[in-house]
C-alpha cells in the first residue's frame, strides 16, 4: 500500500538542493507524478542558477521556491512545514578540498542535522527519503570479494581517511547521523545509496558529475581512471527509485541503487565501440584495486528494474549532443 495512491492528492513534499543535478530530475518526476513540490535553493537571488525548472511540466501550478541554506539551523523550517515526505539531496560537493574537516565533512553532517531538526518540528511529516551514497558501504578492506557488497555494509572512516576519500567519508559521516538522530526522534527514514548517476543533465551548466562523463567522451582519461571499478546507474532510474520507497509504506532502512558494475577500461571499450566516431579511449589504465560486486536484490524486490548500461549512456551523449556539449 502506497503513502499517497491518489493521483489528484498526491500531497506536498520537499526537495532540499533542487537545482541540483539529481534534485531536479526529482522534481520533473514528482511533478509528472502530480505531487505539489517545494525546492529549496541556497540563493533565490541566482535565477540564472534555477529558472529552467520552472519550464518543468507542472511547475507553474505546483512548484515553489525557498531559500535555505545548510549551514543555517531552522533555514529549513519555513519548506518543510506541512510537507508528508521531505527528499533531502543538498549535500556540500566540491572539486578541490583544502581543508576536508571545514569544506566537506562537519557542512554534510551539520546540514543534514539541520534538515532533520526541521522535519521534526512538523507534524505533517510522513516519511524522510535521504540520498546517500554507495560509496557509504563499499570503501573498506576486509570484505570477501567473492559476496556482493549489500546494504549491511559500511564504509571504513580509517580507509576513506587514507585514501583522502572525502566525499565517501561527509557521505558515511552524514548518513550514520541521519540514522541515530531519526531513531531518536521517531523520524521514519528511508536511505538510497546511488552509484555513479548517468544522464541528461537538465541544468545549462553541467556538474561534476555530467563533467567527468564529458570529459571520458572527450578521450580525457585522468578522472575516470581514479574512479576504477565503479557502478552506474541512470538518473530517471535513481529519481523514480526515491519516490518508489516513498510511497512504498513497507520500504525501510537503506536500499542500493545500480544497475551495473564495470572496471574503468571495461566501460571505455564499451563506449568506444559503441560509438566510435567519439575519441574514447580504449586504453585506460587498469587499475590494481580489490575485486567487489553489489547485491541490489532489496531494491529489485520491490519490483524495479533498471535501465542497462547502453541505455544510460545512449540517453546522457544524445542529451549531451543537444545541448551543444558534443558533437557525434
């Protein structure tokens, strides 16, 4: 049984970060769903940073626009009032750390805090839906390669440490907040842990994410070769897996969410065969990393099934294409 089955009621949740790369295919989702939306933007001042979501279908009826900012406790209040679900995505990301404690790791725990401590002034509140990462189970040296990593595993604050995996460590810091402060407070939470998202960027200006996956079609190796063995999944797929656990009133705990799983030079022959107009480079350096595969199985019990990794691809280059980034 579902939160909301009525398609005119479907009610009114928050999406906290929705400019955002996934936030706003989200909020194109939730919309087409037929859901009233709040987003939160950290400037309303910045049109030229979010004014495309309001070309969205339905936007004009059901959308609307607040200022928050994840360093400011009670700057979710005003959003998450009288919202059922709260989908909390802004999360601190940046290319270059120099400092990792004060840049990334306390702004991902604090902000997630301070959401929290909104959700639970509201007595509208149903359900929070929390984007972690996969990152939060897989960064670790003392699991079996052979088992798939599932979503009894967590990340090695120590191992994120020695590799300076910042983001896998805000992300795990952040993650294991959420669930000790909901379990205290009667929060219900559910977690998704994206792989690496693959897709049509719906913002003008790409992120990081839609720039390294740029820079691989470019024949621009170097980001893709630290990654090494890695997961992919599709944006449409991770946004509709957020709303599938919503509304799913049995959905609890973490759930992974990938598709499939390839080494760095594995995805490059992939690509470059398919599409070999594109100066792919067949020639990534394999990287010595241990061997780990993901059991998804939790996520396709509830009746998911995702988008294959050419698909993904073939969605994100004719999107890319389009919008004057690339050129077959």
């Amino acid at each position: 049984m579902a939160l909301s089955c009525d398609m005119e009621n479907r009610g009114k949740v928050c999406v906290t970060g929705a400019s955002g790369f996934l936030a706003s295919w989200l909020i194109k989702r939730l919309l087409l769903s037929g859901y009233h939306v709040t987003g939160t933007v950290r400037d309303l001042g910045n049109e030229k940073k979010y004014e495309y979501l309001w070309s969205l279908e339905g936007a004009t009826d059901r959308l609307q626009l607040v200022q928050a900012d994840l360093m400011e406790e009670n700057s979710f209040d005003d959003a998450i009032m009288g919202c059922k679900g709260v989908f909390h995505l802004a999360s601190p990301v940046l290319s270059t750390i120099s400092d990792p404690k004060s840049e990334i790791l306390e702004p991902a725990v604090k902000g997630t805090l301070n959401v929290l401590r909104s959700c639970r002034k509201n007595p509208a509140l149903s359900r929070v839906v929390l984007t972690s990462s996969s990152s939060t189970l897989r960064i670790r040296d003392d699991f079996d390669p052979k088992i798939p990593l599932d979503e009894s595993s967590w990340s090695s604050l120590e191992c994120c440490q020695k590799l300076q995996a910042w983001y896998a460590m805000s992300k795990t810091q952040a993650e294991r907040a959420a669930w000790e402060y909901c379990e205290e407070n009667g929060i219900n939470l559910v977690t998704i842990l994206p792989t690496f998202i693959i897709g049509p960027s719906l913002p003008p200006k790409l992120c990081s994410t839609a720039s390294d996956v740029l820079g691989l079609l470019k024949g621009e190796t170097k980001r893709f070769e630290v990654l090494g063995r890695m997961g992919y999944v599709d944006i449409d797929d991770v946004a509709l897996c957020h709303i599938l656990v919503y509304e799913n009133e049995a959905s609890h705990g973490r759930y992974l969410c990938s598709s499939t799983i390839m080494d760095e030079h594995e995805l490059a022959a992939l690509l470059a065969n398919r599409y070999p107009t594109l100066p792919i480079s067949k020639r990534l350096q394999k990287l010595d990393r241990q061997h780990y595969e993901l059991n998804t199985g939790k996520l396709r019990s509830l009746g998911f099934q995702f988008k294959s990794i050419e698909e993904m691809f073939d969605d994100c280059i004719a999107s890319l294409v389009k919008q004057g980034h690339l050129t077959l």
